[in-house]
C-alpha cells in the first residue's frame, strides 16, 4: 500500500539519530510499553486458560460426559439404553447409576450426594478407582452397604475407613407423619479427586445396596456415558435419547456446569480487556512521541513537499515510522510473552526457592502449581490487537504532519 519514496524515508528517520533526545526517548518508551502490555497479555491469558483446563479436567475425571435420566421416574430399562450405547463408535464407555440426596451422620451432620455405581462399570465412565487414597472401590459389594466418602466429606463427618455413617435419604409416609428412611452404611474407603464439589460433597455405594434404600427396585435414575470427543456429549445422549424412544431426558457436561464455565469466560475476557489498557498506554505515547517528531521535523516536510511528495506521501512516511514501532513492540512482546509462559513454572519455583516461601501451598490450594496452555489464536488476537492499535495511534500525528504549510515551516530556518 505504501510507494517506495514514503517507505524509504519512513525507515530512515526510523534509523536516524534525534535532535532532541526526548523522542528517543518517548520512542523507547512507546516501544517498551507496547512490549509490556502484550508479554503481559499473553502470559495472563495462558495461566487462565490453563487454570480452566485444570478445573475441567478435574471436574470430568469424576463426572459423566453426558447423562440420560429418565423424566422424573427410575428408568427400567437401563439395560437397553447401555447397549445402545455402545453400539454407538462415538461412546467409549456407559454405566447406569442412582443418585440421591441424602443426609450423612458420622460425629458431625452433612448434606452429601450419595452415587449408586456398579463397581466394576464404574471405571469405563470415571476415574473414582484411581482416586482412592484409602481402602479400593472394589469393596463395595452388593449387599455389604459399605461406602466410599470424599476426603473432605470425611473429615468433616469425623470418621474414617471402618467407622460407620447413617445415610437418611428420604421421608417415607405413614399414618403417624413422615418416618425418615435411614440405613447404617460402613466406611469402606476414601477418594480424594481435587475438586470440592466432589470432595465434600460425594458418597458412593453399591448399586444394589443404594436401590433397596431408595426402594426403586431394578430401576437406576439413569446411563452415564464417556466419549471419545467431550465436544459432542449432547449430539451423542440426545441421539441415543431418540433411539430408546421413550419420555427421556439429556444433558451434558457443558450444560451441567453452565454457569461456572461462563463465569470463567467472563473472567478471562474483562481480564483481557483490562490488561489491553497496558497496550492502550504504550500507543498514547507513542502519538505523543510522532507529534513530537512532526514538530521536529517541520523544515524536513517543507523541503519533501517543495521537492514534490503530495501531502498524502508525507502522511505515509510518518504512519511507516509509527507502525513500524508498534510492529517492534508486538514482536518484542510476543517473543517475550511466549518465552515467559513457557517457563513460568521454573520461574515460579525459583522465587519460592529464594523467598523460601510455598506461594501456592498444597493444604490450602487444590491446584499447587500455574498451569498454563499458550493458544496460538490468542497469541494471533493479542499481536493483532497491538498492531491495531499501534497503526490507530499513528493516524493523528501523520495527518497532521500532511497539513503543514512549506512557506510556515521554513519561515524561521
């Protein structure tokens, strides 16, 4: 877009040495700015990202991908629906389960769910089995009303592996009033998965066993399935839900956590739009150091324009030179950004090491560490967005400098 003249002219007074240092010096600072506010941009984003991915993973490690239930009476014929699921090559693993609210007795009082699961089945749809830091998930034989208890959940229960809990489930109905069902259950081991929901507020049993407390004889309160692709856990339940042919109801992980992923995605974007100001600042600077160097260079402009360059020649020598620094800084900060979050980790544990401090300590955190996933469309939208803004700052200084007259300019030369 720009002729060879302007461009020429552009890169020179780019390399050449200023008459007033003051400009250099505004120049850098553009430069730097620039540098700072995408490097920060970039690592911000990546930790975010990263903390979203650890908060998914951890959540789905024990959640299903989608689920199908029944409308609101046990479903019979779970069977069914487990083999037509696997029929389907998207599905890679499906279980029935029962799931109820319930109220935990140990020393203390606590709301939990209480998850019914074939154990057996129960490792094709989670990773329960891999989360058990006491006793094994095998244990819960039908029958034995054993149960396993998040980490937190027994703790604030106050029991342990071989201490017994009292599950209260539901009021059943008789002449004298509501009779509260209530079943002894033997704690059989402890998972921890890292994240709360499940830690404080989880408990496994049998299926059997938690079917005759609930009274729901053979029927489950549905199918829990796991894909190969998370990404098309609805298309897969609502497909099978058409399959089965009956009052069915669907939902999947992105449904069933909703509101948590788009508090996230807020989060991420005003972050973002707050850090963009840091970029914002080094393109104010750098319209003040290109009004400066207009003014500088008044004579210059006369002479190009007397020697023939249109007015809108000059305004392309001095866009060239201001894009070209916004085009260094979102270098520099990318280069910057991308090295930064690639060791941030390291730098992490160096700080800890010299402070002799833990900043993410274990018994306070679930996540111990900075997780981060550097994206390479958000590296792309953050170095667009700085050369955007970076060519709108130069767009003043340079229409100004096509405005000037050459007989003003050279009046006091």
């Amino acid at each position: 877009m720009f002729k060879p003249v302007p461009v020429a002219i552009g890169l020179r007074y780019l390399r050449a040495k200023r008459r007033n240092g003051f400009i250099s010096f505004i120049s850098m600072a553009s430069i730097l700015g620039i540098a700072i506010g995408v490097a920060a941009l970039i690592t911000t984003l990546a930790v975010m990202t990263g903390f979203q991915r650890e908060i998914r993973d951890r959540m789905l490690q024990m959640a299903a991908h989608a689920t199908i239930t029944a409308d609101g009476v046990p479903m019979e014929n779970w069977r069914q629906a487990v083999s037509a699921a696997y029929a389907d090559p998207r599905v890679a693993g499906a279980a029935p389960y029962v799931e109820t609210e319930a109220l935990l007795q140990g020393s203390r009082r606590q709301p939990a769910i209480v998850r019914g699961v074939v154990p057996e089945e129960e490792g094709k749809v989670s990773v329960l089995g891999q989360k058990m830091i006491q006793g094994r998930l095998d244990q819960l034989a039908p029958g034995s009303f054993n149960i396993v208890l998040g980490a937190e959940l027994a703790t604030w229960l106050g029991v342990g592996v071989g201490d017994s809990v009292i599950v209260t489930t539901s009021f059943q109905s008789t002449p004298m009033g509501g009779i509260p069902q209530l079943k002894r259950f033997t704690v059989s081991g402890i998972f921890e998965a890292g994240y709360q929901e499940y830690d404080k507020g989880l408990a496994v049993t049998s299926l059997e066993d938690i079917q005759r407390v609930t009274r729901m004889g053979d029927g489950v309160t549905g199918a829990r399935l796991r894909l190969h692709d998370m990404d098309l856990a609805f298309d897969v339940a609502r497909d099978l839900a058409l399959r089965l042919r009956g009052p069915y109801r669907v939902s999947d992980w992105t449904r069933d956590n909703a509101n948590m992923f788009r508090a996230l995605k807020m989060e991420k974007t005003v972050m973002a739009i707050l850090l963009s100001l840091i970029i914002a600042m080094g393109a104010f600077n750098l319209v003040s150091s290109q009004v400066m160097l207009v003014t500088d260079k008044q004579a210059d402009i006369a002479i190009l324009r007397t020697l023939g360059l249109t007015p809108s020649g000059v305004m392309r020598v001095f866009m060239v030179q201001g894009s070209l620094i916004g085009i260094i800084g979102t270098a520099l900060g990318v280069v910057g950004g991308v090295l930064l979050t690639l060791n941030l980790q390291h730098i992490l544990h160096a700080i800890e090491a010299v402070l002799g401090v833990q900043l993410l300590p274990e018994d306070v955190y679930y996540i111990t560490g900075l997780p981060t996933e550097l994206r390479i469309e958000d590296v792309c939208a953050i170095a667009a967005v700085a050369l955007a803004m970076a060519f709108a700052a130069t767009i003043y200084p340079a229409w100004r400098a096509s405005r000037t007259p050459p007989a003003e300019a050279l009046r006091y030369e």
